[in-house]
C-alpha cells in the first residue's frame, strides 16, 4: 500500500466532481409510454404512509374508502382490485398496488365523475379519525408516477412535488375547541402532459387536489353542487344514540360518552367523487419530469457541497498525520532499532555521545543509561520502544479469531454490496421509475456478494491457523445474515399484528429464506473453499514468539469504550450531515425519493477514506503503547462511528419526528440498530483490513532476516553442571549406564567436544578462569577463598558491551562484595557465603582442614526426601525459566546471556526417590580403574587422600555403587533439568536464535583409582563435558582436539561478534573455529594450574595432543600418553623422542 494512493487531492477532486453532479441522474426512455387521444390511463392505488408513524397500510384496506367493483376499464383484462406484480423491493418497502376503478382518458377531462359511496360504523369511524390525527398520506400512481402535492417556495420562484396527498384534515371546532376530522371524498387529478417529437403524448406530471365536502351537497348523480366551490367538510362523526343510552341509564342524570367500539348499526354515508383534467406542459421533458421531485433536494445542493469540503478538510487533516505516521515508521523507526537495552522490564537507553570504540571494558556497566520514564532524549528512547518491541507478538492470533474472520466476510459482502448500489444509483440504473429497485438490486448483490464474504473469511481464517473452514464457512454464511433475519421476522409478528402493509407476507419470507440458504450459502462455500483451499494464508513478516508479553498500563484514550468514542467522532463528523437528509427522506418524507445519490457516493468515499486514516492513527498509538491486541481493537476503531450514529437516530427521534406508538417507536430504533450494525460492520472491517495491511507493511522491514537488529544476535543460554565427569556420560562412553536424553539430544544435533578440559579442578579457581579467560595464577584464583578481583573483566562485559542483557542463576562461588562482576542481574544468591574462611594451609598440605569434604558423603549415600542443593537448583531452574518467559515479555529486542549454574551433581551422593528408582534395575558399574594402594599413589593423590579423611581407610564395595548410583541419578536430574530448559526456548519461540553451551566446573573421581572427588588432574576429575547447539548455525560434529573452558570467554564474544580488547590479557582462544570450520588458531593445548587443597607448590598440567603432563616442584613429573593409555594406569617422567 503506497501511500501516494492514498492521498492524491487532484484524483479525488476529479472522482468528486464527477460523482456530484450524478445526483439527479437516471436513465430514461426505456419505459416511455405515449398514449394517444383518449387512450385509457391506468391509475392504481398503493397505500398509505404517515410521517407520525412507521406503519403502512394498503389503500384498499381502508374501510371507509371505494372498494374495488372488480370491474374492468379502459379495456384492461383485469378487473379494479386486481394486484399488480411487485419486485422484492417494493413488497420489502410496504407497497401494495392495485387496480382502481378511476377512468381516466389522454386529454379527456371529466368535471365530475362518482366513484362510490361508502357506509361506515363507529370503529371504522375511529379509526378513519386515528388515521387522520397521525397525518396519514396516500399514495396513488399514474404512468408509474406517484401522485403528488403540488407546493411553491416561499420566494414563488419554483414548484416542487410531495409525493401523496392527505387522506383528511384535522380542524377544531371554533365553539368548544374540539378536534373535528373531516375526510377528503372528492379529487382533483390533474395530469400534465406534452407532445414529444415522437408522436403521441407523454405524461410529465400527476398531480391530486383533495377536498372534503359534505354528503348534503352532493347531487343525485353522485356529483357535488359545485365542484369548484366553497364546501362544508364532510366530517367523520357519528352523534350518539341517546335514546339508547337513556334506556341502558334510565335513573342517571349524567349520559356517559359513546362507545365507538359498540356497533349500535349507526352508520355513517361517504360518497366520492373525482374530477380529472389534462393539461399540456411543454416546458418539462419526459427525461426530466422526477425533476419537481427532488426540487426540495436540491434546494440544499449548496448544503450538500459544503458537507463534502468539511468532510475534505477533515480528512486532510487525518491524512497529514497518517503522513506523518509513514513517513517515521517506514522510514525512519526502524533505523534506530536495537540502540538500547532493557532490565526488570524498563527500557534503558545509552547516550548517544558514548562511542563504543573509546570506552573502556568495564566502563559499560556504567553508561549513561536513564529509565524510560526520566527525563531523557525522547529522540532516543523512541528509537528503542513502542511498536517495534512488538514484533514477536503483533501478528499473534487474537480471541475469538474464529468470529473475527466470519466478521470481516460479512463486511465485505456488505462492502461490494454498497459499493455496487452506489455505483449503479450514480450510473442510473437505480433510479425513481424503477420502484422497489434498489431494495431489490441491493438484496440481489447482497447473496452474490457471497463469494467475496466466503473468500476473505475463509483465508483470513487459513492465515489464522483454523483447519475446520467448513464450521468456519457456516458461520460465516449464516450468523450475520441469520441475526438480520431474525430480527426482521421478530418485527414482522408485530407489524403483523397491527395488520399493517409494512408487515412482510410469509410467501416472501419464504422466498428471502430460499435465496439466503439455497443461493448465498452455496456462494459463500465456494467462496470459502477458495479462499482456504486454493489460496495461500496472508503472510507475515515476523515470526510470533509462543510466549505472550506483558502489555503496559494503557493510557485512558486507548481503553476500548474512551477510545471507540474518540475515534468514531471523526468519521461521524464526516458523514453526520448527509445523514439528515437521509433521515429526512427515510423518516419523514417517507417517499424513499432520495436521488442525491453522488454526493452521498461521494461522502461515502470519504467515509472509507477517514475511517482508515483514523485506523491508522490508532492503531499506531496502541502499538506505541506495547499493546498488540489490535486485531479486535482496529474492528472496534473502524466501526465504532455506529455508535455515534445510533446515538444521532436517538437525538433525531426525540427532535425531529412525532413517532406515536409503541409499534412505531419499536420499528424506527430496531430498523436505526439494524442499519447501524451494517454501517459498523462495514466500517470495521474497512479499519481491520487497513490496520492489518499497515502493520504488515510497516513490519515488513522487521522481518527476521534483518541482521542489523539487535534481536537478531544469537541468544546464549550457558548451562553449567557442578563436578560433572565427562567420561561417564553416555555421549562419551556409549556403555555407560547414566540416563541424560536431553544431553544426548544435544550431543547428536550439536558440536561435541571429546577433550574438554577445566583449568582448575576445583569450583571456585576453574569458575574464574571459565569468565575471564585467564590462567589462575593470573588472577589470583588459588582456592576456593578467592576473591576475584573486580577490575578484571569477564564474558559478560563483553557481551554488554554488544548490547545483551546478561544474567546469572545459580553458583558461581563469588566471593567479596562485588556478586556481579559484570552480569546486569543476579537471579538467585550464590549457594555458599563468601567465607574467606577456606582458605588453605600450604605450610601443611597433608594436613585436613575440619571443614574440609569427607567420606560422609559417600558413606551416607542414598535416596532422600529433601537436601538445600535441591532446594537451591529448584529455585535455580525456576528463576531462569522465569527468565526467559519475562524476556520475550520484556526484551524481546534484546539479546541475552544467560548463565544457569546448577549444584549437581556435586557431592553429597543423595538424591530423590524418583531419580534414584530410575536406577532400580541398573547394574551400576565400579569404576573401571580400581583402587590403587595408597602407598603407591603419587604424592599428590596421598595428600588428597588424607584431605578427605580417606587416608588409611577402605570404602565397601556397596557404598561405592550407592554412591555411584546416587551421582547418576543427580546426573538425569540436571538432565531433566536441561530439558525443562530447552521446554521453555521452544515454546518461547527462541529456540532457533539462541545458542545452548552446557559445560561444567570439573569432574569427580567417584572412586577411579580408589580417588574421590575431585583436586587432581585426571580425567574424571579434569575432563567435563562440553556441547555447542545450535544447529541452524553451527553443523553437528565431533571435535577431537584439545580445549578448555577457559576457551568461553573469546568464543562467546565472538558469537556476539564483539572485538576483543587486545590491551587486555587472555589466555583462552575462540572456539570458533571448530564450530564453523573456518581458518583460525587450534592450538590443541590446555594449560591448567591447581594451587588449593593437598598442595605445597602449583600443580600444572598440559595437555597436548595425545599427551598429559603434570608437573610440580616438590612432585615427581608424569607423562601420559592417552591415546594408548587412557585409564592413566601407567606414567612416565620423560617425552618419548
């Protein structure tokens, strides 16, 4: 949708003009009748209307006026009182024509000719007198002109017609200042003719002057004394029988007032009488004779014009802000997206001054950032909230989706309907000869239209994600139609009681039901079955994200009732003007003569045009407001001028019309709410399917391809597992017993690394290393007592720096006051205090601290109902996968990091019963290596040994399997854990964009080499397991390399694609490499250093190759080649070669 196409002030102004001046137009000549000298005039008669009133009577169901005699004139085949055939349209409208028994002859005038004389009782009398006080007009027509009232403007400049004339006149009695009714009896027709070139005569105007005169001055003959004289009215009163009162009251002197309902046989003469004259009118065409009309209509032509500038200035306003609205969204909005970060759910912005190349690493936790609601550059935080944080939820399938698509079929059924009736009216083709043609036309496009409605309601549904369009097809086929239907035939059981014209007959509503369930539903199905079957679903540009993000409080104007009244006043202040005419018309006139049809077409124009630029400019706010429920609300926006116009028929009821009875009260407001649900269902579905293609077009430069958002960074979920053996996982060892599905999944579709190493094998020293990317000599992490110094930066100023939000679950053994070093939120505490109180004792190393592990662990080792490390790793899990829901809520245009650092399966050897049964019928393996006696370990292993209280002492066989089969079970509980994970990524719509690494700390000897623990530098106790997912980015592979954890940092920067900062030290390399499988630095090394627990001096370990070295200064150097020996069951001081 270009917006050119909206707003071109020279087409419009051209479509104006021509549609304007369409207004008094109708095709003529294909009904001409010319008539020859003393060629019989068929006239007929319809019924009567009232302006008081909306029931309608057929003329000849007046009991005080001629019965048809069933007579034939004018050699006419059918007798009078034979109906004419009518179309759907004038049955619909209440018209009832019929033969009559007036003669009328071309150019033969008749001064006076009887019709009849009709006796009447005293109900019919009454109601004759109801009939009257209500200012009931009848309706006759001659050469399918309808008889009319002849009247002059004030200034006697020009004629015009209204069309019917009065059945009778109320007066009031001079003397007692009672109403006195008199009934017109006599005629005068005059019809109006001319010669055309063609021959004949046409007639040009049919005009009827009624009189009443009293039954005394008729004649003999049927004919008053003097038709053309003064007459005394003939009025509709029957005096009372006295005499029958005083025989029903014999005692009172006070005579109670006549029953009219009593037929007491009183009855009352009416004749009538007629006159006809011809005159000839050579000043008015045939082509033009409607002209007098619609003279009263345009009389307000200058009226209408006006109308239609106010219109035009209200919707070039509207459109300059649309204009404003496109030109920032589509131009200018999506530049500055991704500028800034989000934390607890408030937009944070960075200052536009900082520039990332002259900041420092650590400086970035301090930048200049500002809440959303503090005084900072509006410029800049546009650039960073409102509708573009809605891109993962904008397109989301709204409630009640399977009424909105019938809704909006419905909609355009109505809307090609209209369309095509205006279309044909501007044309002609609906014009004033052609009775009942535009009720009848506007029926017929309304069933055919059921193609389009099927069409646009079965493929919105399709783009909703329905599967059942046929249920979908008969709602759309029947609940709109089905509630017009109904309420018509409700209304019809009172008109029908009232025994009123109005009231539809049964064989009609027959027929409407056959052309609504044997025309239109076909229609609407194989329209449906299109716009399903064979069409495609609208597409969108961005992708939804499964979890919905909370929507911030609305402003006041933006709730659906303030803002349906706001947004609705425009189009009504659009339309509200020719709405008076037509009320005019409809209401009061009752003729249905309005014929100004171009400017209503072009005000129609309008209409549609200022109920999308409103659309427009509220649903644009509403996005502003983070608020994506618009589906509905862009429905709402674009019908809610309904309400305003139902409240314009209440205002004009009350002001404007003189409407007694309940009946009629109930007939104009139930009519008025039918109407206007046509109107608002047009116009919702004109705002809604503008408001969708907007926001399809404004989004579609957000679709998920574009690399230059700062969503559009990989997310990073880091999931860490505390003393976890990598050679004991299935993904390793395919015997092993241990039950990790989700690990394994991981493992097959992610790259795995076979020799991933920790740098330090314990918790706290190899943590540091793993966040800064440095040896531990380098930044002071000996043990477990560290403090890790916050001037050295981690991964997570790196990634801060690239604009992610960094957050941290779990353990990380911080100790000190800064708990952060770098991540933005720390979600849950650390699981130990910062206690420097475990610090070591180097002057003796062999020596075991009392807080220091001991055999406990695996002594006590079983099933447990409950330990703090399963309440900590709950809430850990919890925490994160509150998370991740908050950030797509949230910070859904934020990449994060996120690092959730479970405690398990860290001694102590105790888990539930549900993961320990899992192991029931499991033979759990001993280790493969067995004990080695203690005097021949190496000195380091002796002095862990005597650390852990296990210096001279055997642990039974059976204690080692339950503590083995306790760590497998804590082993599917981080399982299960990584899984519920991964649950959450899916269905969070992240899963494709975040990168899963799930490594741990170290590992645990679980009883190789009659070691436990960890502390020493072999494989169950250094090697951990390493995994990178991600594989729409990265293809599955093995790597077989030697790497360490130390290796995150740069690898993590690098997935972010931050620059390192070459000033600063690291030791670790990027990972990159082997993920891609690009040129880069592999180096195949592992440097690690252990300085903590059983140690005098450093204990460093390189791994190269197929080789282990592990050397010390106070130790013996062993060298293992693992390739040939990978149980480490022999060791050697010098390199081969």
């Amino acid at each position: 949708m270009k917006l050119e196409s909206v707003l071109c002030p020279r087409q419009w102004t051209i479509w104006l003009l021509f549609v304007s001046h369409a207004c008094a137009f109708y095709i003529p000549g294909y009904s001409v009748t010319r008539y020859n000298d003393d060629e019989p005039i068929p006239l007929l008669v319809n019924k009567i209307f009232s302006d008081h009133t909306q029931l309608q009577y057929a003329y000849f169901d007046l009991p005080f006026v001629c019965p048809p005699s069933g007579k034939s004139h004018g050699g006419s085949p059918f007798g009078s009182g034979k109906s004419v055939s009518l179309n759907l349209g004038e049955i619909l409208r209440g018209d009832r024509i019929m033969t009559s028994d007036f003669e009328l002859h071309m150019g033969r005038n008749v001064e006076c000719q009887k019709l009849c004389t009709v006796e009447v009782g005293r109900k019919d009398v009454k109601w004759g007198r109801q009939l009257i006080r209500e200012g009931y007009v009848a309706e006759w027509i001659a050469d399918n002109l309808p008889g009319a009232t002849s009247f002059v403007t004030v200034d006697r400049s020009r004629k015009y017609y209204a069309t019917g004339f009065k059945i009778g006149d109320l007066d009031f009695s001079p003397g007692t200042g009672k109403p006195r009714y008199f009934i017109n009896n006599h005629f005068n027709i005059v019809i109006r003719w001319r010669s055309p070139p063609e021959g004949g005569k046409v007639v040009v105007g049919f005009e009827i002057y009624p009189k009443s005169i009293k039954a005394s001055d008729y004649e003999e003959d049927g004919c008053p004394k003097q038709v053309h004289g003064q007459h005394e009215g003939l009025e509709l009163y029957i005096p009372p029988n006295l005499s029958r009162l005083k025989e029903m009251y014999p005692e009172s002197s006070y005579l109670p007032k006549e029953d009219d309902e009593i037929d007491d046989g009183a009855k009352l003469k009416i004749p009538y009488s007629y006159s006809v004259y011809f005159k000839e009118e050579p000043g008015i065409e045939w082509s033009n004779r409607w002209d007098l009309y619609f003279s009263n209509q345009g009389e307000s032509s200058m009226t209408h014009w006006l109308a239609v500038l106010n219109s035009l200035i209200i919707s070039g306003v509207l459109g300059v802000a649309v204009y404003v609205i496109w030109g920032r969204t589509v131009q200018g909005d999506i530049k500055g997206r991704g500028d800034g970060a989000m934390e607890d759910g408030k937009i944070k912005i960075r200052s536009k001054s900082t520039e990332k190349k002259g900041e420092g690493l650590l400086d970035q936790g301090m930048d200049v950032e500002r809440d959303a609601d503090g005084s900072s550059d509006d410029e800049a935080l546009e650039d960073v909230s409102g509708w573009k944080l809605l891109h993962g939820d904008v397109f989301r399938v709204p409630e009640y989706s399977g009424l909105l698509a019938p809704l909006v079929g419905s909609g355009m059924q109505l809307f090609f309907m209209i369309s095509g009736l205006l279309i044909l009216s501007c044309l002609g083709v609906l014009n004033p000869s052609f009775r009942g043609g535009f009720v009848s036309v506007g029926m017929g496009l309304f069933v055919f239209a059921g193609l389009f409605s099927g069409y646009f309601s079965g493929r919105l549904y399709k783009t909703f994600g329905g599967v059942h369009w046929r249920k979908n097809t008969l709602i759309t086929a029947l609940f709109f139609p089905g509630l017009i239907f109904c309420l018509i035939f409700i209304l019809n059981l009172f008109v029908w009681a009232q025994a009123s014209s109005t009231a539809i007959p049964f064989g009609t509503l027959v027929g409407m039901l056959a052309l609504w369930l044997l025309i239109q539903v076909p229609l609407v199905y194989l329209g449906s079955w299109y716009g399903f079957v064979r069409a495609k679903p609208w597409e969108h540009p961005t992708k939804t994200n499964s979890i919905a993000r909370q929507i911030p409080p609305q402003p006041w104007y933006l709730h659906s009732i303030q803002g349906a009244a706001l947004t609705g006043l425009p189009p009504f202040a659009v339309l509200f003007i020719e709405l008076l005419f037509v009320f005019k018309n409809l209401w009061q006139d009752k003729s249905g003569y309005y014929y100004v049809f171009g400017f209503l077409s072009a005000v129609s124009t309008i209409v549609i045009i200022t109920v999308s630029e409103v659309t427009i400019i509220a649903t644009h706010s509403q996005l502003c407001a983070e608020n994506y429920h618009w589906w509905w609300q862009s429905f709402l926006t674009g019908g809610s001028s309904a309400f305003w116009v139902f409240a314009y028929c209440i205002w004009y009821y009350f002001f404007h019309l003189h409407i007694t009875g309940f009946v009629s009260s109930l007939l104009f407001f139930s009519y008025s709410f039918l109407a206007c649900a046509v109107y608002g269902l047009l116009t919702g579905t004109v705002g809604f399917l503008t408001a969708y293609a907007f926001i399809r077009r404004i989004y579609s430069d957000c679709d998920d391809n574009d690399t230059t958002m700062a969503a559009k960074k990989p997310n990073i979920l880091y999931i860490m597992a505390d003393q976890m053996a990598a050679p004991l996982l299935a993904f390793h060892d395919k015997k092993s017993p241990i039950k990790t599905p989700n690990l394994d999944r991981l493992a097959r579709e992610g790259v795995v690394f076979d020799s991933a190493y920790c740098n330090s094998p314990l918790c706290a020293p190899s943590r540091f290393v793993m966040v800064t990317g440095q040896l531990p000599s380098k930044i002071g992490a000996y043990d477990n007592a560290s403090d890790l110094p916050a001037d050295i930066p981690t991964y997570a100023h790196y990634l801060r720096r690239e604009g992610y939000h960094t957050a941290l679950a779990g353990k990380m053994h911080f100790c000190g006051p800064d708990q952060l070093h770098g991540y933005e939120q720390r979600l849950t505490s650390d699981i130990y205090p910062g206690d420097y109180g475990w610090s070591v004792n180097w002057d003796e190393p062999d020596i075991r601290p009392d807080w220091y592990h001991n055999m406990s662990s695996v002594m006590e080792a079983g099933p447990v109902v409950r330990t703090n490390q399963l309440d900590y790793d709950e809430e850990v899990i919890y925490k994160s996968t509150q998370y991740l829901y908050d950030h797509v809520r949230h910070r859904t245009d934020q990449p994060f990091c996120l690092t959730v650092s479970m405690t398990h399966p860290h001694d102590p050897y105790a888990m539930t019963k549900e993961f320990w049964d899992m192991y029931e019928d499991v033979d759990i393996p001993l280790p493969k290596t067995p004990a080695i006696p203690q005097d021949q370990q190496d000195p380091h292993s002796q002095r862990v040994l005597k650390c852990i209280d296990l210096w001279g002492k055997e642990i039974p066989e059976e204690r080692i399997k339950a503590a083995r089969r306790a760590y497998y079970a804590a082993c599917t509980y981080v399982d299960t854990n990584v899984g519920k994970l991964l649950k959450v990524l899916e269905n969070c719509g992240l899963r494709d964009n975040t990168i899963v690494v799930f490594t741990g700390d170290h590992g645990d000897m679980l009883g190789e080499r009659g070691l436990w623990y960890k502390m020493v530098w072999y494989e169950n106790s250094a090697r951990v397991p390493m995994i990178v997912h991600a594989p729409n980015r990265f293809a599955p592979k093995r790597v077989l390399e030697n790497v360490s954890t130390m290796d995150l940092l740069p690898t993590f920067a690098a997935m972010a694609g931050a620059p390192l900062v070459k000033e600063l030290p690291l030791d670790g390399v990027s990972l990159m490499p082997y993920l891609t499988g690009e040129e880069g630095v592999k180096t195949d090394t592992v440097l690690g250093e252990y300085m903590a627990e059983g140690t005098q001096s450093p204990t460093v370990m390189i791994r190269r190759g197929r080789w282990k070295f592990v050397y010390s200064l106070i130790d013996p150097p062993m060298l293992y080649d693992l390739e040939n020996d990978p149980e480490e069951r022999v060791y050697s001081a010098t390199y081969p070669g």
